[in-house]
C-alpha cells in the first residue's frame, strides 16, 4: 500500500484529478490521513462541529460563516481554545484548497485571537514535584509521576510504555507525528524502575500496569487514568488541581533548561517539530535582566 501524503497531492500536481475527492466527508477522510487516533478525534469533532454550525458545504463556506461561527463559541470557551479550534478549521480550508476541492482558501483571511503566555505558570519547582511523588501511596505511581518529569513523555506515551523500549540504558519513543527520539535513563532511576517490573514480563509488557484486568491480563494504565493520578497527586501536594502529565513536561524543559542543557538537546528529547516550540522556555524566570545594567 502506497501512503498518499499532503505533499503528495499538491506537489505532484494530482489535486484536481484526486478520484473521489468531491464530497466534505471523502475530504475530512483524506485531511485526516496519518494523523494520531486522538488528533483525528479531536480534528474530526470540531470539524464536524463547525459544519453542522454554517449548514453548508466546505466549498461555499465563506470569511463571514468563519467569523460568525468563531463569534458563536467565544462567550463560552477560553481564548486558548477558540484558537486551538480555529486554527483546526483553518487547517481544513487550506487542505482543501490546495487539492483544488475549494476555489479559495477562506481560513486564510481569519487571524486567531491573541492569548496571553501563561506558561510560566504550568513550570512546577522540581521541589513541588518531589512532593506530588511523595504523596502517592503505591510505587507504581510514586515512580510513574518521577519518570514523567524525569522522561518529559506526554501522558498517551506514558501510557503506552512497554519494557521493549529500555535498551542499554536508553528509552526509544516513537512519539506525536511518529517521531522518533532517544531519551538517556539515569542508571539509578533506571534500577528503581526495574522493581516494577515481573519476572516474566516480555518486551511487549507494559511498565505502568492497571490493577484491572483485560480479557484476563492486566494492561497499561490508560492515558484518562494517568492524568487523574498525576491531579491528585498534585492536590495532596497542595497544588492546583490544573497540574497534569504535560505540565511535568513543561517543568522537564524549563528546570532542564535553567540547569544548562542546551536547547536543542531540550528539542531533541520532548520531540519537539522545531526550536521555536522550545524557545518558548527561555526567559520565563530570567536569573538576569537589563535593568540590572542600569542605574538612576
């Protein structure tokens, strides 16, 4: 089976002969190819959403049914994620514009609303940390919450952890976008992790096991599970019940940062698409600053 990219469609020039192309359901199948099943959920639903909201077709939506329906869900949603939706709708239009589906590219005209960098506040202490881990009754979670911070892994690769990924002291990740990258273990957290796991566990094994079985076998805790742990696990510490696996990856890039690793390492290791997305660390707690240089 030969995959048919986004590149493929419109550098070869096979947009307007693409067979089957002419219906929004056979487009939303084709923007969504290749992407994440949790991407595609969430891709598909607001897609879906926006649609049934303008009554329309994809080629007859224009700027005002943007405007309108972005308008429409405003009140109601964060700044945040009206632009994380927006940007979704966007995508989708200039999909279907560059496979000559639509005349225009309508998205293009609609600039997301600014949002306010609120990063800063989702970096804990490495102190706070050491405090949701210490809260934990049971050494699963204890070490899962510590290895979290430690790997800076999003919560579905936590979730998808098997023993087959630790090799000679590494952790291989095919992660979002199946990206593959290589995170160093330290030896002595590696040891402490090793005590989860049984003797006859094989490569496929999971390393965060659920206590509830599937199908008779117990399974890798779920990603919905991993994320109430981590909350809870906050509260106790006296943290806010906002706390979540992918703040234990900002901390991971921001305390890692402030401590000399070089950014690009940083990227390398979160699998980050680009320096730009890493850079958003830097200055967030600044240890020196102009106005230090001055004087009146």
């Amino acid at each position: 089976m030969i995959a048919i990219t986004y590149n493929n469609l419109v550098d070869n020039n096979l947009a307007t002969n693409f067979s089957g192309c002419n219906t929004d359901e056979r487009i939303l199948e084709i923007w969504l190819y290749g992407k994440s099943p949790r991407t595609q959920g969430s891709y598909k639903s607001v897609a879906g959403a926006f649609l049934a909201f303008v009554n329309k077709p994809l080629q007859t939506v224009t700027v005002a049914d943007i405007f309108h329906w972005v308008e429409t869900i405003a009140p109601n949603l964060k700044p945040s994620s009206v632009k994380t939706k927006l940007y979704t709708i966007k995508s989708l239009c200039s999909f279907a514009s560059k496979i000559g589906y639509c005349q225009f590219n309508v998205g293009a005209a609609i600039k997301p609303p600014k949002v306010a960098d609120e990063l800063h506040k989702k970096c804990l202490k490495v102190e706070a940390i050491k405090a949701m881990a210490n809260s934990t009754e049971r050494l699963r979670d204890s070490l899962l919450i510590r290895f979290a911070y430690l790997s800076g892994l999003r919560a579905a690769e936590l979730s998808a952890l098997t023993w087959g990924q630790f090799r000679d002291g590494k952790l291989y990740v095919t992660g979002k976008g199946t990206k593959n990258r290589t995170i160093i273990i330290p030896e002595s957290f590696l040891l402490e992790l090793l005590e989860l796991k049984p003797v006859n566990a094989s490569d496929d094994s999971p390393v965060f096991v659920s206590r509830k079985k599937n199908g008779g076998h117990h399974g890798h805790l779920s990603r919905i599970y991993i994320s109430k742990l981590i909350k809870d696990a906050a509260i106790k510490a006296g943290e806010t019940d906002k706390v979540s696996a992918h703040w234990l990856r900002h901390s991971h890039a921001y305390n890692a940062l402030k401590n000399g690793a070089d950014i690009a390492v940083i990227r390398d290791s979160l699998g980050h698409a680009s320096l730009v997305t890493t850079s958003k660390y830097v200055g967030l707690d600044p240890d020196d600053s102009s106005s230090l240089y001055l004087s009146i």
